[in-house]
C-alpha cells in the first residue's frame, strides 16, 4: 500500500502500477508475472487508487485521505481481500478471517486454497452498496489457489459485474486459471525488477551480499529476502554445492523440506547446465563443482522434480535429508 508520503512498498513497483492507470479500462485487472517482486503490493496498490478520495487518485494514490488511511489500517468498508488461510497471517491480513472461512478448529491445518465460501462472501459484497461512494473492490491473491467451484463462482459476477464492482487478480501462474476468467480480465504483464535496483532495496533490508541471495531466489527480491529472514545467509547458499558433493547435510537439517528441494534442484539444474557447457543460473560458477556426469545429473533432477510434488508429505525429516544427501554426493561425483 501507498503510505502517507506517496511512497510505494517496492520501488519497482512505480512503473506497472502507473501503466495500470492509464490503460486499465475494464472493471478487472489480471497481474500475472513471476513470484516474489510484490504482485500482492501491486494490487493492493491498485485498489487505494481507485478508492482514493483526491483528485490524484486517477495517476497514483494520494496516501493522506480518509480513504487511503483506511487501506493502510485494513479497515476500508470497500475492500475486500481474498487469500487462502495459509497466507493470511503471513501477509498481514489476518482480519478477513472474518467471513467466516477461516474459522477452523485450533488443530486443522490453514487451507491453502481460495474456497468457495469466501468467494460466495466476495460476491455478496460486490453487490452491496458502497459505504463511501467510489468503488466496491475485491483482491484475490493469488487467483490460481481458487478452486474449480470457487472460480466459476466468481465467474458469473466478473461476466456482469453489479454497478461500482472492481477486481484485481493476481497470479504468478496464470495458466493454471480459467481461460473464462483470463478472458474477462485486462491482463498486466509484470516482470522481474532491474538486479541493481533490486540489490540496493535488499540492502536497504539489512540483506548482506544481496546479489548472491537474490541469484539463488532467481531474481525474486521478496523471496530472497524470506529466505533471509529464515536464516538462509548468502554463506550457507554458497557453501551448499560443496557439502553436498561431500555427502554432508549437517548444515541443512533445519530447512525445511520444500525450501530443501528447491535448493537441490537449483544445484543440479546449474551442475547440468556446467556439465553442458552452459552457464549456470542460481550459483556464481566457482562455487559449482566439476565433472558430473550429465546423465546422472538428469536422472537426479528427475527424482527431485517427482519428490517435489510430495513435499509436503510428513517424511521422517531425518532420513529424507540423508537419502536426498547421499542422491547429490552421487550425482556430483567427477
């Protein structure tokens, strides 16, 4: 959100959200681009605009007026936010809780997708009147967790959307959305932030050596600063090719096994481009051990990718991190 000063969360985020501005002109908006660079910002962004009570509000949101000041405290009656249970603590919106969906006993696991609960309440709300006379706006992050009965819910009210209705979507895989829902929507293509900018902004964070965290997160400054909030240094990234090939994961067994995978694809996706005579992606090439054999290194990304899809499985963290260990030291081996 656009605080008090007119400043925006994420600097990058200036040029899409004033090209969203001037070319928006439908009731609804698709931003769709890589993870991690503020997609979730962007849109939140978008809808002060358009709920902003200053004149300024057509090029960028004042962030002073009664209006903005409600976006910022979460409390604007013309706002709604749809996310999935498992990312509302973590996105600071704990509050639209509220509809009810989120309401689960203290031992059931936060749902990761958009259920059609919430969207009946979205839709619910798009109809009602506007408390202060601008627009009804609904956020829905990311639009790919809504379910098949949650989308085509939403459908009917995006086809014919009730008077003063906005939407913003958004979504780093908007393949996985319904061609009927994309067609609806006024796509806005985003894309990764320049890396010296990016770099500067991590810093800015307390991020020391951001390049080499922002290289392993492909790009993504938001996720390599998660990483780093998680105590993934740029230290431990760098030594990670190497204590593999030794068949040492004692550094790693307080990862997480999902953040583990990830780590481990990258590895062996940038030992095969090595292996290949390509230059690698996530790892400054020095840090890359040599001489693996190309075929192992495919037949290992193969495993990794099938795991990956279970990584949420409760494994025995122990022995997962051995036997995914023992897989790289053998498929590093010169």
């Amino acid at each position: 959100m656009v605080a008090a000063d007119g400043v925006l969360p994420l600097p990058w985020l200036d040029e899409p959200l004033a090209r969203a501005l001037q070319t928006q002109r439908g009731h609804a908006v698709l931003l769709q681009g890589p993870p991690g660079i503020g997609q979730f910002d962007l849109a939140l962004c978008l809808a002060q605009a358009w709920l902003c009570e200053d004149a300024a509000g057509a090029r960028r949101p004042c962030g002073r007026c009664a209006s903005c000041r409600l976006v910022q405290a979460r409390s604007h009656p013309d706002l709604l936010v749809l996310l999935p249970e498992a990312l509302r603590q973590a996105l600071g919106w704990e509050e639209e809780a509220s509809d009810g969906a989120g309401e689960k006993s203290g031992k059931a696991k936060p749902s990761k997708e958009i259920k059609v609960d919430a969207v009946r309440a979205a839709v619910g709300f798009a109809q009602s009147t506007s408390a202060r006379g601008r627009a009804k706006v609904i956020v829905v992050h990311p639009a790919e967790r809504m379910n098949p009965i949650s989308a085509n819910t939403l459908l009917k009210t995006l086809e014919e959307p009730p008077g003063l209705a906005r939407f913003v979507l958004s979504s780093g895989a908007p393949e996985a959305l319904l061609p009927t829902i994309r067609s609806r929507c006024q796509a806005l293509a985003l894309s990764l932030p320049p890396a010296d900018q990016a770099e500067a902004w991590l810093a800015g964070q307390g991020v020391a050596r951001p390049e080499v965290l922002l290289r392993a997160c492909g790009g993504q400054p938001l996720e390599a600063l998660e990483w780093s909030r998680q105590g993934v240094d740029a230290a431990a990234w760098t030594k990670l090719p190497a204590q593999v090939a030794r068949g040492d994961g004692s550094a790693l067994a307080a990862w997480p096994l999902p953040r583990l995978l990830d780590a481990l694809q990258k590895l062996c996706h940038d030992a095969a481009s090595v292996a290949a005579g390509a230059a690698p992606r996530y790892y400054a090439p020095r840090d890359l051990p040599t001489g693996a054999s190309l075929e192992r290194l495919t037949a290992w990304y193969r495993d990794l990718h099938r795991l990956a899809g279970a990584a949420e499985h409760p494994w025995n963290a122990g022995l997962a991190l051995d036997a995914l260990v023992q897989q790289g030291r053998a498929a590093l081996a010169a």
